[in-house]
C-alpha cells in the first residue's frame, strides 16, 4: 500500500469513527425513543462551530477575513469537550417542539423545519459564525506540537476517533441496556400508555436529546479538526436523510445496526459511488442517481425489512425457558386463589416481600370517609357538547366499582379525567384527600392511582416480562443518572422487581410467555398481561377502561375474581365494562352514567329496578 | 407607504401560488392522513411537463393544462402505488413521513438525472407592468392572483355544494363512518388525489412562472412554507389553508420590506413552529392541549 | 414508529464488560489490520512524513492532471467546463511530444460542492492516481479544506479560488492565477467609474464566493466619492427576490453590481427588469457571470437584447488574438464534438478558468521540461521562473514554443492567452481587467480596460 492509499484508508476511517458516533446518537433518539429528530444534523453543526471557534484565534487574525463569535485559541482537547457539550445544549430549544402532545409525523416535519431555518440564520448573519463562507482556517489539534500532515499524527487521529466511537458505542448501550432503556422503548411504543404508567415523557424526550445531541456534537468537532474547514454547505437537510437512511438500513433502535449502517451508507455507499467515473453521463448523473439510491433503498428496506439489517434483540432476562411460538392460545387457565399461588411460586427463589399488594400509603381511610377518590361537579366539554356534566361520584375503598352506561355516556371521558389523560373543563378530582386536578397523568401514576386503555396498549416490541417490568415505580435504574452509574446501581431493584413480576406471570398463567413480544400475544393475553403491567405500579386505585373486552367469557371470570382478590386485600378498583353479567357477579357498588351525568348508584339488582336506567339503556 | 403597497402587492402573489399548493397539500391529508412531503416533487415534474411543451412550442398556458393532468396521474400513482399499500400495514405514520421523503428524492433526484442541473425558463412574455395605486405587477401575476381565486372557488363549490365534496369531507373526518355510510371511500380518495394532483401541477407551474427561472430542486424550500401555510391554517382544513397561505405570503413579503428581506422564509418558518407549538389544531382547528 | 415484525431468535443478554472487552478488541484489530497492511507495502514511504506520492514514472505511462471540482451539486456546471480546458490544453502538449517523454491525460474529481465531502474525494485521488503529476479546479467551495491537504502531500495545484485567505496564507504547492475577489471588487467598482455611474446598489448572493465582494466594494464607493444607493442579500435557496428587486428599484441606482450564482441572478435580474417598468437597470458582473452558464440562465430570463446593451462585467485580460490566442483557440476548438458540451461550443474559450487553467497547465508542463522531473517537489520552483522569467529570457506563447526553446538551451518566460504573470510571495499572479459584455448572440466582448492605477486608487 502506498502512503496515499494509506491515507485515504485512514480518512476513511476517521470518517468511519464520526458516522458511528453520529448513527449512534440518532439511533438512540429515533430507534430506541422513538423521536424522529429530522432536524439532528443542527447538533452536529453547533458541535463543529463550536470546536471551531473555541479553537479558531481571535477573528482578526489572518487578516481579519472572516468574523465569528469567541476565537480563544483554546488547546486541545477542549474545543472537543465544549463541542459535545453545545451539542447538547442545543437540544434544549429542540424540546418545545416533541414535548407538547404532537403526533410524531408532526413534531418531525418541525424538527426539519427548525434545521432549515437555523441554516438559514447562519447562513445569513453573517457576525455570528462568518455566514455562507464558513469558517476556515481552523487549527487541527495540537498543531503546534505535532505536523498534522505526518503519518503518525493521521494514524494518532484515526486511533482516537474509533476509541472515542467506542466509548460512544458503550456509553448508549449502557443507557439502552437499563431499564431507563427500557422505559425509553416503551415510549416509543406507545407514549400515552407510558405516560399513565408513570414515565415522564418529557423528561425521558429531553434526555435522548440531550444525550444524541452530544454525541452528534462530539462528531462534528472531531470533523472540524480534521477537515479545517465549516461552512453552511457542509450540513444541509440532504445530510440529515443520510444519517437517517443509515440508521434505518442498519436497524433502528439496535447500536451494531447504527454501527453498520455508518459503515455502509454515509462510508460505503458515498465512497463506491466515487469510484465510477463522473464522465459516465452528462455532468452530475451520477451524483444524482446516488440520490434516487438512496431514497430507493429507504423504502425498500422500510417495506421489506424495517427492522434493518441488524434488528432490535429480543432481551431476554434472566434463565428462562425458550419463548414459546404459539401465541394464539386465548383460553389460559389461571392459576387458583392468591395465596396458593405465592405458595407455588416461592419454590426455589428467595421472595422479598413481592406480591400485587397496594401501595403502603397510610390510607387515610379516616380522612375523607374511606373515599379514596371522589370527584366534585366534575365536567368535560368538546366545543359545545357536553361530554360529562356534573359528575359527582364517591369510590370507597377495597371495592370493585362498576361504571356502566350506553354508549356515548361518557364513561371513558370520565375515566380519562379521573387518570389524568384528559384534561378537566370545570370540577375537581380528589385522591386520597389531595386535590389532583391539575396534575399531569404520569404524575398521578406515581401517586398510585392508574389506568389501563380499552384498545391494545401492551408494548409491542418489548417482552411480557419487559412490559411488567416497565411499570416498576420508582426504580433505580430508571432515570438517566441511574443509568449512567451502571448495572451496579440498579441490580438490586431489578431482580426484585423481576421476582414480582415471575409470581404475577405464574398467579396469571403467562410464565411461559414470558420473553413473547408483546405484539405476538393474542387478545385474551394482551389483556392479562395488561392487567399485570399495571399492578406492577402498585396502584392503590386502579381504572381499568373495559378490561374484558374481546376476552372469552370463562378467562373473563376468571379475571373478575383475581380483581376481587385484589379488592379484598384493600386495593380499590373502578372498572367500566359492558358486560352486565360481569356487573352482577363482580361488581359492587355499580354507577350507573347516560348522557354525561350519573343517574343511579347501587347494586346491579337495585339498578335494574329503577325505571329511568331501564329507560336510559333501550333509548340511549 | 409605495414600499408597502408594492410588498403587499408581491404577497399577493406569493400568496396566490401559495394557496393552490397549500390547499392541495392539506386536502390529501385530510383524506388519507399522510402528510405527503413529495408533494413538491410532484410540483416541480409536472413543471417540467410543461417545460417540455413549452419548449416544442406549445403556449405555456395550455402547458399548465398538461401539467395538471401529469400532477393528477402522478399523484394518484403515488398514492395508490406507494402510500396506500404501507397504510394498509399499519405503518406509523412517521413511517410514512420517511417513506414519502424517500420518494421526494426519488423523483426529484430522478427528473434531475433527466433534465440536468441548470436552470431553465419558460419562454413567455410577462405581459406589460401594470402599476394600480403603489402596486406593481406585470400582468401575468394578475392571471395567477385570478387564477388562484378561481381555484378558491372552484374548490369551495366543490366541497360545499356538490355530493362529491361532501363525500370528500365525510370521508375525511371519519373514514370508518363514512364507509359504513355507503360512501365508496376507496375511490373518494383516489379522486381526491387527482384533484390534488391536478392543484399540484397547477401549482408546480405558477410558481416556476412566478420565478423566472428554476430546477430539479427548486421546490425544495417552498415545501416547508407550503407546511408552514397548511399547519398556520389547521393540517386538514382546506380554509385553513387559504387563510394560512394568505397570511404567509403577506407576511413574508412585508416583512422583507420593513425588515432585511434575507430572513423573509424565516418568518415563515418560526410562524409554523410557534403554531406548531402553541396551537397544533391550527388558527381553524380545534384548541388541542 | 415502525411496523412491526418478529425477530429472530434470541440472543444472550451479554454482559457490559464483555461488550467492553470485544470493541477494544475490534477496533484494535482494525488499527493492527491496517497498520500490517501499510507495512508491507512495497515501501515508498516512510511512517513519518508524508511522502511524494509520484515518482518518477516509468517512461512512456500517462501522466494525469485532476480537475478537482465540483460536477454535482450547485456548482456542477465548473467541473466539466474546466475539463474542456484541461483536454484542450493537453492535447496540444501532446501534440508536440508531450512531456519527457509521457502524455498528459485529465481525469475529473468530483468534490460534490462541499468541504467535507471534498477531503475523502482528495484523498481518494492520491490513493488511487499514481503518476498524479498536477492538480487543477479547486474553487472556493472545497478549496479551504483541501488544499492543506494536496499542500501536504507536495503537488502542484493551480486554484480557482479568489477566497481570501489565499491572499495572504503560505502553500508552496497552492498556485493561483485567478484575482482575488477583494481586487475583483475594485475592479467592478471601477468600470462603474469609467461608465460615468455615481449610485450604486449592490445585490450579491449569500454563498461563500460572492459574499467577500462587498466589505471591498463598499469602502471602493466611499473612496471614490461615489453613492451606495442599496445593498442587498440574495438568498440563494429563495426562489424569488421581488422585494429585494423592488428596494433596489426604487432607491434609483445607476447601476447594480451582483454576483448571485445559480438560479438567482436570472431570476433576480428579471423581477428588477419587471419592477422598473420593463427597462432593464444596467448592471455590472463579476468574471464568475463570463460563463455558459450564466449567460444561457440570465438571457432566457431577461433577453438576449437586454443583456447585450446593459451588462458589463470585470475580467482578467485575456488575449482576442495574437501569438498566444491563436494556439490556445485552436487547442479549444479542437475539443468540440470529442467532449460534451452546452450550446455553442466557443463559449468554452470564455468560460471561467478557460484560459487560467490552461495557462496553469502548460507552465506546469514547461516546468517539468525544464526540471528534467515530473516529480512536483522538484519540477514546482520551475513555475515561477517561467512564469515570472529571469533577465534575457525569450518570450514564447504556446508549450510547443517553450518546448522548442527550451531544448535549445535558452531559459523562457510563457505568455499565454491570460496575460504575462507575475507570482507574487504567496504565488498569486493577476493581471490587468478588462471589461467584458455579450453581444446578442452570446459571444463575449471587450469593450474596455481598466489600470492598475485606477485599482490602486481604490483600494
């Protein structure tokens, strides 16, 4: 090999080294959060101004051609530092946009336009970072010190770029690995259902960003003292796509598929196309079918094989037995009475003290007159309708409230408001004697009162045993700093809560399923384990939004009865459902709801009495 | 005060083109719920179609006739073709945000290939300057301001008065109830995106009029202000998207003459996030909090 | 987010440490792999110094001069019309015998029009093209990242860059016959003067190249007593300027002076055509607009006629006729239907770089005549002696003159059609201006000159 061969290989790999680091940022936003972040190619840029400035002297050296904020001549490496620090910094702005309640296509056309708008000012105001011209000249690290056109000094520089791709590689499966990781998937699976679970959406948001941010910032200031040169051109929105199309080749949400993927795509694919001559065709040809590869390869591989080409693992945890691959059996006997059950499943494993039991919450059963949740002339409205009118109910503890109605009663806009995933038009809700009206669903969930939907909300791409898991309440492990710290940190937590988890999987009868993909279960399945995940939380109240809906009518009882266990050792559950034999064998007291307002509370018998519900349920 | 009349007078314009893409791109939405960032691909082939008519020389007027049937039958490929078939998946739909930028470049990156990198003109006259109180604008921008009128109109007949439009937005607020209506929903939207596609091609070869001159790429950042009117508006809402696109195009204009004109699409830009933000439902849309 | 599909089987959850462990070891071995591949190279290099990348080639082998520009992107049309220079100017040499002994070839690097996509182009180049012998193009879009490099690894490259930092930073390698735009500024500002126009509005793109026009044109316009009527930024991804047109129209200028490459001159120039009532405002260039190109865009937009009676733009002397024209025409015009080309094919003798590149090439050819060496670290000192000439030299026009001169034992001074050089520390050479316009069909006219008195007056 030649030193020019030598050369280029070492470009390459130095490029290699910033695309990984790059890809991994992105994958752990757009892969494992799941926020599209079209506008990631910003963080990049602000990494390499950064470096760039920091490094640069003072604007009017070289003649003063150029004019740019800062120029402290700072050595290496703290351009690098400062770099992945402003690039995380930027994201910050970047929440306004994917925290508020936006459909993810619409957050992401927002992003893309926040990156074609920050082009625009840089390119434009010209005394921030010298304009449409770049900034150049910018010293390589350590150039006093060492010729940056030396061999041993490009070797030096590829070497650092692949360790620092590799702490990069570690740093983001360490974060993917731990249950904050696994929070961070649920999110992406499905965010309302993670919200009333407890998570708080926009803080996990803000930390992928911020932590993307870096890394992407990290890059580009390892880029910039490699190249000398910044310059708006260098980081449109054609860039952002490539980055994506990596991600998305190479398998979104899996770190080695972001690792392949920057070796195939923004390495691989832009390299081989030099190789062709640029003669073939008129001027440009080729550079243009690049593009239409490009865009090609996007939607073939999202047609036939969006997980790319290195997919997701399944994460399997713990010793188990091989995942079953029937998943359609919808009648699963349950197992006996609560207290068998826990017999059964303390053989061979020390339980700490890990049953279903209701938060340990000095019940103020006192206060408030066993009420623990009562609503005060609670009311919704949608532009002019009146979805719930002056609902005033009372639910007692230990008991297994029915919320019946037509349709259109407004039950589930009750519920909604009563879990926090709907907001309040007048009216209050009280928890446990506290006024929760204005707080947020996720917050709720943490005080224990949570809710389960009435369409599919199991976590598709995560286990059964991952999605009982990512309903654990104040784990350790699940925040970004715990993360951070390590497997050490969160061991202790996590086995407990798996050994939760195991007796919840055994009492329902799912163990076997335990490392299924949520999105392979069956309907009678997706709702047990629906039911497991959210008693994971250790609710002291439970809505459960039609809990039997779609399930066969024996698993039905069979559920009914295990939420009366749960009633008798002192949780409290308000259950909508349609079924009215369910009403009668389970359910006591029942309230019943037309049109928006309530019109009777009691037992089933005494409801069926009274004329006006009669009435309610032929005309309604 | 002239400086105002004149900038008012070139929002006009901007607005006119604006509104036939604006309400185009808003009524696939609302039909088919996919926010279609091809749409200016499409704008731009159909230009092109026009461009070649014009240069075997046809009048570019008649031209715009036949960029409009390309627009349609382009957009009806596209959606029956690509974005129908990944819905019926149940892709998510930033799934089908990617998919459709895939395909931007696609055909973007393909007609490029085609027709080459520099930029070409239409070979027309603009017609003499017609200078009404402070404005001033040749008399081919007063056909497009009309033109765009028209189409206004013609739009709001068309979902107002006839079964058609009330199929469309039957189909529109709820596909599943309409269906179950006796709507033939598949085939509301497939003429829903030849309408579209017609206003697309319209609109691709206004706005290559308005320009002078342009290319493969040159829809790429009237795109996001076509967004930013569409989102102004209320994504879905084909009033919204005339009011949106009205108020963009003013804005962006004046404030190009009060402020440095170097920003004008910045505006544009900071208005859709603020929307985005505060108010996804859009000025006519409902208050989502 | 995405569909979703069931995976394959499962994997063990491994453990960090051992992760940790098999990416040192990866990216260990990676570096090893390397590193055992570079030493078993049949050794030209030493591991601690950039070493020449050509040798002395084995006699008879083509040598290759790079275009290295871009031929994609904004800027695609440069790449290929500098290559129509480079054949042109190659043929000829090898038409005389070529250089000790080897033919010339050219060969395009496409550096898409970016910094950072230009590094690995460059890169690739060297690892890839042994008897690399010179290098040509680099424009401002790639030129700051990439000539560190073609400097580091010793070859010659003449520029196409007026960027500058070029003014006053030292390449041995880096050679440049194109003005600097600070001069270029002066210039325009000069042929304004010479037309007789006191308001001025300025309207030049916001890319890298026409943005350094204007700090120099302003301070030209106070200095020569005359009026900035407007100064405006053209966005070049908006895609139309009405406003900015109008602000210029009505601060009644005598003459805009622009640079807005791509699309938006013509776009541009046509709205401000329109604003003024269908008179179009005269207007000067730079010697970027001198091209195909630009003229194709702009003639369209505003007409042929308009453009013939009210457009001016400042160029580099270059010969009309005379011993050096006359072989460089030829040498052009031997090109046509061989390369593929836009139109009139004569424009090409007009285009940017045309005569630069081409008188670029042949003193770096004469060079390597004189050296006895195709290698750029020894043959490169000889450019400035042919170009700059020592006392007594004789005078030739053509390669195939300097060629015969020079095996006669004489020392020579080249003169092609650009004009005499005169390199100075920083190998920058400019020459006189001229003023340039189109007549209506398209063919490019001097129609003045400008002092190098009246540019120092100015600046």
């Amino acid at each position: 090999m030649t030193s020019a061969q030598l050369y280029y290989l070492l470009n390459l790999l130095i490029y290699a080294g910033i695309d990984i680091i790059a890809c991994l940022g992105l994958s752990q936003q757009f892969g494992v959060a799941g926020v599209t972040n079209f506008g990631f190619i910003i963080f990049q840029a602000a990494g390499a101004y950064t470096a760039a400035i920091l490094s640069l002297p003072n604007d009017s050296a070289n003649g003063g051609f150029q004019s740019y904020l800062a120029g402290w001549n700072l050595p290496f490496p703290v351009p690098w530092i400062g770099a992945a620090i402003v690039g995380g910094l930027v994201a910050l702005p970047f929440t306004f946009v994917v925290g508020r309640r936006l459909r993810g296509d619409f957050a992401a056309v927002g992003l893309l336009v926040t990156a074609v708008m920050f082009n625009l000012l840089v390119t434009n105001y010209r005394p921030f970072l010298n304009g449409a011209a770049g900034l150049s000249l910018v010293p390589a690290p350590l150039q006093g010190e060492y010729d940056p056109s030396g061999a041993g000094y490009q070797w030096a520089y590829a070497a650092i770029a692949l360790v620092l791709a590799a702490g990069a590689y570690l740093l983001v499966r360490r974060v993917t690995e731990s249950p904050y990781g696994r929070s961070l998937r649920a999110m992406r699976d499905n965010d309302l259902v993670a919200d009333s679970l407890g998570k708080n959406l926009l803080a996990q948001r803000t930390s992928v960003l911020v932590l993307g941010g870096a890394l992407a910032g990290l890059s580009g200031g390892i880029l910039v003292g490699y190249i000398t040169t910044w310059a708006p051109g260098a980081w449109g929105y054609a860039e952002t796509i490539v980055l994506f199309a990596a991600v998305i080749i190479g398998g979104a949400g899996s770190h080695r598929g972001a690792v392949l993927g920057a070796i195939l795509v923004p390495v691989g694919f832009e390299e081989a196309t030099r190789y062709i001559p640029s003669t073939f065709g008129p001027p440009g040809f080729v550079d243009d079918l690049q593009w239409v590869a490009i865009g090609l390869l996007v939607v073939i591989f999202l047609w036939f094989r969006p997980q790319g080409v290195l997919p997701e693992r399944r994460r399997i945890i713990g010793a188990t037995a091989v995942p079953s691959n029937t998943p359609n059996e919808d009648v699963v006997s349950l197992a006996g009475p609560l207290h068998a059950s826990r017999g059964a499943a303390t053989a061979g494993s020390a339980l700490p003290a890990a049953d279903p039991a209701p938060r340990a919450t000095a019940s103020p059963a006192a206060a408030d007159g066993g009420a623990v949740l009562r609503t005060v002339d609670l009311a919704r409205d949608f532009g002019g309708v009146h979805a719930v009118a002056g609902v005033s109910i009372e639910v007692h503890r230990g008991t297994l409230t029915g919320l019946i109605g037509p349709n259109g009663a407004g039950k589930s806009t009750l519920l909604g408001m009563l879990a926090g995933t709907i907001p309040v038009t007048s009216g209050q809700v009280i928890y446990q004697g506290r006024d929760v009206t204005g707080l947020p669903a996720y917050r709720r969930a943490r005080l224990g009162l949570v809710r389960t939907f009435q369409l599919a909300s199991e976590f598709k791409r995560l286990t059964v045993m991952e999605n009982l898991l990512s309903a654990v309440p104040s784990h350790r492990g699940d925040s970004l700093a715990g993360a951070l710290r390590g497997r050490r940190c969160w061991r202790r937590d996590e086995e407990a809560a798996i050994a939760r988890a195991r007796v919840l999987l055994e009492r329902f009868g799912l163990s076997s399923y335990a490392d299924t993909y949520g999105g392979d279960l069956s309907g009678g399945q997706r709702r047990l384990t629906e039911i497991m995940r959210v008693l994971m939380t250790e609710p002291a109240m439970l809505l459960l939004d039609e809990p039997m809906a779609g399930v066969h009518p024996r698993l039905a009882r069979q559920i009914g009865a295990q939420l009366l266990d749960l009633c008798a050792e002192g949780m409290t559950i308000l259950m909508v459902e349609h079924e009215l034999a369910i009403m009668d064998e389970f359910c006591d007291p029942v309230i019943m709801m037309a049109e928006g307002t309530v019109l009777a509370t009691g037992t089933m018998t005494d409801l069926r009495a009274r004329a006006e519900v009669v009435e309610a349920y032929l005309v309604g | 005060m002239s400086l105002f009349l004149a900038s008012f007078g070139f929002g006009l314009v901007t607005a006119a083109v604006l509104a036939i893409a604006a309400v185009g791109f808003t009524m696939q939405f609302a039909v088919t719920d996919v926010l279609n960032l091809a749409f200016g691909a499409v704008m731009i082939a159909s230009a092109f179609v026009a461009y070649a008519l014009n240069q075997a020389g046809v009048n570019v007027w008649i031209g715009l006739l036949a960029a409009a049937a390309a627009g349609a039958a382009g957009s009806v490929l596209l959606n029956q073709g690509i974005y129908t078939p990944f819905q019926r998946r149940g892709s998510a739909p930033i799934t089908m945000v990617i998919v459709s930028l895939g395909m931007t470049l696609i055909i973007e990156f393909g007609l490029q290939a085609i027709v080459g990198g520099t930029n070409v003109s239409y070979t027309m006259s603009q017609g003499p300057t017609v200078r009404a109180g402070g404005l001033v604008l040749t008399a081919v921008q007063f056909v497009i301001i009309g033109l765009a009128i028209v189409v206004m109109a013609a739009v709001h007949g068309l979902l107002r008065y006839t079964k058609l439009g009330k199929a469309m937005r039957a189909t529109s607020a709820n596909r599943s109830l309409a269906r179950n209506c006796g709507i033939r929903t598949g085939r509301i939207v497939t003429v829903t995106w030849a309408i579209t596609g017609a206003l697309c091609g319209i609109a691709g070869t206004v706005f290559a009029i308005n320009n002078g001159s342009f290319g493969a790429t040159s829809a790429d950042l009237f795109l996001v202000v076509i967004l930013a009117a569409v989102f102004l508006g209320g994504p879905g809402s084909a009033y919204g998207a005339m009011l949106g696109a009205v108020i963009i195009g003013l804005a962006t204009e004046i404030s190009a003459a009060y402020i440095t004109p170097s920003y004008k699409d910045v505006i544009a830009f900071a208005i859709l996030l603020i929307m985005m933000v505060l108010r996804p439902g859009g000025l006519l849309g409902a208050a989502v909090s | 987010m995405l569909t979703t599909r069931r995976t394959q089987g499962p994997e063990r959850h491994g453990f960090t440490a051992g992760e940790a462990r098999r990416a040192a070891a990866l990216g260990a071995a990676l570096l090893a792999a390397a590193g055992l591949a570079a030493c078993s190279s049949s050794g030209t290099s030493s591991s601690s110094s950039a070493g020449a990348t050509t040798g002395s080639s084995a006699s008879g082998s083509a040598l290759v001069v790079a275009d290295l520009a871009p031929f994609s992107g904004p800027d695609a049309a440069l790449g290929p019309t500098y290559l129509v220079s480079c054949d042109g100017a190659t043929q000829a040499i090898n038409n005389a015998g070529g250089v000790l002994g080897h033919k010339l070839t050219c060969k395009g690097v496409d550096t898409r029009g970016d910094p950072a996509d230009a590094v690995p182009a460059t890169t690739q180049m060297f690892a890839t093209t042994s008897n690399l012998a010179l290098v040509i193009g680099c424009t401002s879009d790639e030129a700051a990242s990439v000539v560190p490099i073609i400097n580091s690894r010793k070859m010659v490259a003449f520029c196409m860059t007026g960027q500058s930092e070029f003014d006053s930073v030292h390449f041995q390698y880096f050679y440049r016959l194109v003005p600097p735009d600070l001069e270029e500024s002066y210039a325009m500002i000069a042929i304004a003067q010479q037309l007789g126009y006191k308001k001025i509005a300025l309207a030049f793109g916001n890319d890298i190249g026409s943005q350094t026009f204007i700090q120099p044109a302003i301070s030209a316009i106070s200095k020569a007593g005359l009026t900035l009527a407007a100064n405006e930024t053209l966005d070049l991804n908006a895609s139309s300027f009405r406003t900015e047109a109008d602000k210029i129209v009505t601060a009644h200028p005598d003459v805009i002076l622009t640079e807005a490459l791509g699309p938006t001159d013509a776009t541009f120039l046509s709205e401000v055509k329109q604003l003024n009532g269908g008179t179009m405002i005269p207007v000067i260039g730079t010697s970027a607009d001198i091209s195909p190109d630009w003229y194709k865009s702009v003639a369209a937009a505003i007409g042929a006629s308009t453009l013939a009676t009210s457009f001016h733009a400042d160029n580099l002397v270059t010969e009309t006729s005379g011993p050096a024209y006359t072989p460089f025409y030829s040498a052009i015009m031997s090109e046509q239907g061989k390369v593929g080309s836009t139109g009139d094919f004569s424009t090409y003798l007009t285009a940017p770089g045309a005569v630069h590149l081409y008188d670029g090439i042949n003193l770096a050819a004469l060079a390597m005549v004189e050296a006895k060496s195709t290698v750029p670290s020894v043959y490169a000192p000889y450019i400035e002696k042919i170009g700059d000439g020592t006392p007594g030299a004789v005078v030739v026009y053509s390669f195939a003159q300097g060629l015969a001169a020079l095996n006669q034992g004489k020392a020579i001074r080249y003169e092609g059609p650009g004009g005499p050089t005169s390199f100075d520390s920083f190998h920058d050479s400019t020459g006189i201006f001229q003023i340039d316009a189109y007549n209506a069909s398209g063919a490019v006219q001097v129609t003045g000159s400008i002092t190098a008195g009246q540019l120092r007056a100015l600046s």
